[in-house]
C-alpha cells in the first residue's frame, strides 16, 4: 500500500519534486509517482530522477515518454496507464501535480 502517490502531468512540477520527494522520506511515507503528459519532460530537471530513486513505485508513460522525449532512455521505469490505476488503486492518498 502506498501512502501517497503523486501524479505528475505538467513539466512545471519539476522543481517541486525533490524537495516534495525529501519530505515524503523524512515522514517515513511509502510513496509513488507516476509521471505523464508533458509532466515527463520533468525527468529532465536536475536532480529530478534521481529524487524518484526514493519511491517505492517511479513509473513515466511510456507513450507519454515517446511522443515528448522520442528516443532517449527513460530514466525510470516505462509503463502505461494500466500501472496508473493498479497505483492508484494502491494509494490512501494521491496528489496531482
């Protein structure tokens, strides 16, 4: 079970991820993140990816990926929205970035 998940659609919510990801840690969450839409040019950000490491669950759409990235690796795991909602049915609480 997942304390939180955060959903991210918007390359803007880059910023806010390591820092967001740092508190879900020092609370002692268990939390996933599952990144679409445009939100997966986030993983480009500094320090971005590597702040997923954290989460039990990291996973970017991989269409998403594809049509926003084209050939370049994924740093996280690549998935659908299939993980989104096995995720979603997992979480007590969600937060949509």
């Amino acid at each position: 079970m997942l304390d939180v998940l955060v959903m991210v659609s918007t390359s803007e919510a880059g910023p806010l991820l390591p820092p967001l990801a740092a508190a879900l840690g020092r609370a002692g969450a268990r939390w996933g993140c599952f990144l679409t839409g445009d939100g997966v040019r986030a993983l480009a950000g500094a320090g971005v990816a590597e702040a997923l490491g954290d989460a039990a669950e990291a996973v970017a759409c991989e269409h998403s990926w594809k049509s926003a990235m084209g050939d370049a690796p994924c740093p996280i795991e690549a998935g659908s929205q299939f993980h989104l909602s096995a995720m979603l049915g997992d979480a007590r609480r969600a937060i949509s970035l």
